[in-house]
C-alpha cells in the first residue's frame, strides 16, 4: 500500500497558502521573512505567524530555505528536496 507523505495528508493553514499563493505569482522569487509579510499583506503584528508558517511548509518540503534567511519554492532553484539517510 502506497505511503502518503505528510505534505499531502497535513492541511494548509490561511498564512501558509497565502505564502504559497505569492510563491506561484513569483515561482523564481527568493525571499526574507519579512518581504514576504509585506508582500502577502498580512497585518503589521503577524510576523511571527509568517515565520511559524514558513518552518511548517520548509519542513513539509513546499518550501526551502536558503542562505541569508531567504526562502523560494525547491523545484525553482535547482535544488533537490528530500531526507539523507
């Protein structure tokens, strides 16, 4: 029987869909933190959600993140995602 992964079977929260939804308009994108919470327009004091979402999708393997605290989707940047074993 085929195993899901938890990027599939964990549903998305508002904050990390809209983080996804920028990604999509900008696939090529690397961004920080906090252009990413003024780009997706959250209120002024949601930082820390943004960044709480942001380790989520990482560890979920929607998004990597990059040097200087950067982040872009991993099928855009050439890179491979996946676990070392």
């Amino acid at each position: 029987m085929a195993r899901r992964s938890s990027a599939e079977s964990t549903p998305l929260t508002q904050a990390q869909q809209k983080i996804l939804g920028l990604f999509a308009n900008h696939p090529r994108g690397r961004l920080t933190p906090i252009e990413i919470h003024r780009r997706a327009g959250f209120p002024g004091n949601d930082l820390q959600e943004v960044i709480d979402s942001l380790r989520e999708l990482c560890r979920q393997g929607r998004l990597v993140r990059l040097k200087k605290n950067h982040h872009a989707l991993p099928d855009r940047q050439n890179l491979v995602t996946g676990k070392i074993h």
